[in-house]
C-alpha cells in the first residue's frame, strides 16, 4: 500500500511541475523581466550596495517596528541555502543529466524576480501585530489579489505542511546516525528539541543563528569546492560544454545515468532549483515582512542577493564538484555524491558531512517551523500553536523512518500547490509592485533612526 501511495504521489508531483509548475516559473518570471526591464540582472550591483548598507545598521534586539533588516534576511537565506543545495540539487543532474544545471541556472534568473515581487507584495500588506511589529505573506496579499478569505487560508494550510521540513529532517537524522554511529532515536530527539528552541523564538531568533552558522558555512564549503574545481581544472571546459549541449539535446546514457530527453532535463533543473531556492512558495514572503525596513523595494530586494546566493554559488559548488570529478554517473543515493567528491581531496569527510548537513538543515527546518507557527497562529489564534507543534512533532517522527525521496516528493507537491496559488496572486496584483529602488534620502526619510556602527557590532 505504501509503495503504490508512493508513486501516486510520485505520479501528482509530475503532473503538477510539468503542467503548472514550470510554465509558471517560466512564463511569468519570463514576463515580469521584461516588464520591469530586467530588474534582477540591471540592479544587482545596488542589490549588493543594499546589503552592504544594512551591515552598517546596528542590531540593538529591540528595533521599533520589526526586526533587524539583516535578521529577517539571514532568516530567510536559512531556509533558502539548506541540504537541498548539497543533496537534493544533486538529483537534478542524477535524472536530467548535466543540462539540467542549465535550467536551474535559468530558473534562478526566472526566480529572482518573482522571489522579489511576493516579498514585495508580502511588505506592501502586511499589518501591525500586538506584538509591536508586522505580519504580512501571502495571505494578506492574496486576500487583495482573490478578494476572498478562502484561498489565504488554503495557503496557510500548505505553508503548515511546507513549514514541517520532513525531508531535510530526515536527510540530517539519517547522515549523522549513518556515519557517526550515534542511536538514531537519540539523534531525533535532541534535533526536535533544538527545532522547537529556535522556531519558538520566532524570526529574531532563527536569523540570530542563521547569521552566525550560515556565512561559516559558505565560506568554508565553496573553499573547498574551488580547491577541488582546481584540482580538476582540466576538466572543466569539458563539463561546461556538456552543460549547454545536454541542455538542448538531452544526454545519452552513461555509467550509472540511464540518460534523459530534453523535456527531462528541463523539468528536473527547473522544479529542483525551485525547490533549493524556495521560488513562489511564499515563506520569504512572511519572513522579510517582519523587518523594520519601512520602504518595500529594499527589503525586497535581499530576495534577489538570496537567490544568487543559494543558485550561483553554492548550487553550482555542488554539482561542479559531481561533473568535474565524474561522480554523478554513479548509481548511489545523491547525498553521498558530493561527500564522495570532496572525499577525494579532503579527509574525514564522513565527520565533516553530516556538520556541513546539520548546520544547513537546522537552518532550513528552523526558518520553515517558524513561518508554519505564524501560519497556524493565522488560522486559529488561540489553539493553532499547540496543534502545530504536536503536528510537526508527529509529522517528523514519521518521516525520519522513511525513505528521504518519499519526503522530498510531499515537500515537493506542498511547493507547487503554494507555487501555482502564489503565482496567480503575483500575475494579478502585476500592476502594483513597484521596481523602483528607493534613493538614500528617501529611505533615510521614511526608515526608523538606527544608528549605525561598525560590521564587528552586526
């Protein structure tokens, strides 16, 4: 019974990413690019001028109005840059082949636009909270956009079950029990309490810890990959020509790879790096809404710097380091695929591995657990954080003795649901988002006076 629920549900999350999913991803962010004259791509660099001011800003705990623009972003990225860009990214190229880095690359192009309009859209309704900030997402925007209170609800319902990240769960439990030999009862339960820690403690808390795990992180595994990509340098041009050919001509079988067609290749580049990059789901949207930011296009516009982030670097890391060292065409599960290739180059890595997880997933968990409670809150203010922790409890539990690709496909189902839903909002409220960055004097003008000292004190 459970294996024909299984490809059920397998069958479902074809459907939907091949009928919705992708052409959503495409055509509107194809659509929204052109309408705001390539936006993601002509302001990049005041995207980074942005980010760089707002380590300029103190962070006192106790912003007036929101929390620390940086907090809400770090919060953000935490569920953005996760196992899905060591682990699940990896599936891409396993089924697609090498061109499938083609369309993610495509996608993140795609998915910087529309992150920025539902982050936007999610800053420009949000209200004031009792708590002396903000609540905003996706179901305050589409409330505007359908002009009825059922579909935010059915949103907020996904975003419950979105927010129980049961697959990276499952991916951190399973490393660490696999390679470090520690009971795997043990492993759940100490990881279950530090969920509810950090997700309890609502945004400050997560993008307090996101802040500090995530930029150790990325400076340390992309340094790794680029010893590795030197290593092979050889090679590279190689596996960059296989990227493009394979993109438009499919790639043959071989080793392990049993080969894929074009439609293949793309649908698996575009709905993985949906996924790694959270695209159309709305949590950023509810995350960001939280900042203290008072002008919509700045806080915005860390979405864009979040994709590039998550797609460009440490996405392409990752399977460059598979191409070049060949070991995509293995037939094992994808999350040995990028400790094998560093495994080459660098020792220990069945310790190293589960680190580089661990610190990855907990971020990622914490920042959905904490949008799924706002969520359950939404929904019944009185009783909808209790039912969602024994919820999320229960959920992972389960999930943590199951098969990882069972729980990637229901996240994976859970994320174009919200994708199809979110991105019909975003179309029809197109006219009102705003992709005019706004200038220093009027954001000095409007934004609460924080004082701004060195990087040292952010």
């Amino acid at each position: 019974m459970l294996t024909e629920l299984s490809s059920r549900l397998d069958l479902l999350e074809d459907i939907l990413w091949t009928y919705c999913g992708v052409p959503i991803v495409m055509l509107l962010g194809l659509y929204l690019s052109i309408k705001s004259g390539f936006f993601q791509i002509r302001h990049l660099p005041t995207v980074f001028k942005t980010f760089l001011g707002f380590l300029r800003v103190r962070d006192s705990g106790q912003e007036k109005g929101g929390v620390h623009p940086l907090k809400a972003f770090f919060a953000a990225v935490g569920g953005c840059v996760g196992i899905g860009n060591i682990v699940g990214i990896c599936t891409a190229v396993q089924l697609g082949g090498p061109g499938a880095l083609f369309w993610i690359w495509m996608t993140a192009i795609a998915g910087m636009i529309l992150k920025y309009s539902e982050v936007y859209l999610g800053l420009r309704y949000r209200v004031p909270n009792g708590s002396g900030g903000y609540n905003g997402g996706p179901m305050y925007f589409l409330q505007k956009a359908f002009n009825n209170t059922w579909v935010p609800k059915l949103v907020c319902i996904l975003l419950c079950v979105y927010g129980v990240e049961v697959y990276q769960f499952s991916v951190i439990s399973t490393s660490i029990t696999g390679n470090l030999g520690i009971n795997s009862y043990l492993v759940i339960g100490v990881l279950l309490a530090l969920v509810i820690f950090a997700g309890s403690g609502g945004v400050r808390r997560v993008g307090s810890i996101s802040s500090t795990s995530l930029p150790i992180f990325v400076v340390l595994y992309v340094g790794m990959g680029m010893w590795v990509l030197l290593n092979n340098l050889p090679a590279l041009p190689g596996v960059v020509s296989q990227v493009f050919t394979s993109a438009f001509s499919g790639h043959a079988a071989v080793g392990g790879f049993v080969g894929a067609g074009v439609m293949s290749t793309m649908s698996y580049g575009i709905r993985r790096g949906c996924y790694t990059g959270d695209i159309g789901v709305g949590y950023a949207s509810v995350i960001h809404s939280e900042s203290s930011v008072q002008i919509p296009e700045k806080q915005a516009s860390l979405a864009i710097f979040d994709i590039f982030l998550d797609t460009f670097i440490v996405c392409t890391t990752s399977l460059f380091l598979i191409l070049t060292t060949g070991i995509w065409q293995e037939p094992i599960e994808a999350g040995m695929l990028v400790q094998l290739s560093l495994g080459e180059y660098f020792p220990y890595m069945h310790f190293f591995m589960p680190l580089f997880l661990f610190m990855l997933g907990y971020n990622t968990i914490n920042a959905y657990f904490c949008v799924g409670l706002k969520c359950a809150e939404h929904l019944s203010p009185k009783y909808g954080r209790a039912v969602y922790y024994a919820y999320a409890v229960l959920a992972l539990l389960i999930f943590s003795f199951m098969g990882t690709s069972q729980a990637q496909t229901v996240m994976a189902i859970a994320g174009v649901s919200l994708l199809i839903i979110n991105g019909c909002g975003i179309f029809m409220l197109r006219h009102e988002i705003s992709f005019d960055l706004a200038s220093e004097s009027r954001a000095r003008e409007q934004e609460p006076l924080l004082s701004k000292v060195s990087l040292e004190q952010v």
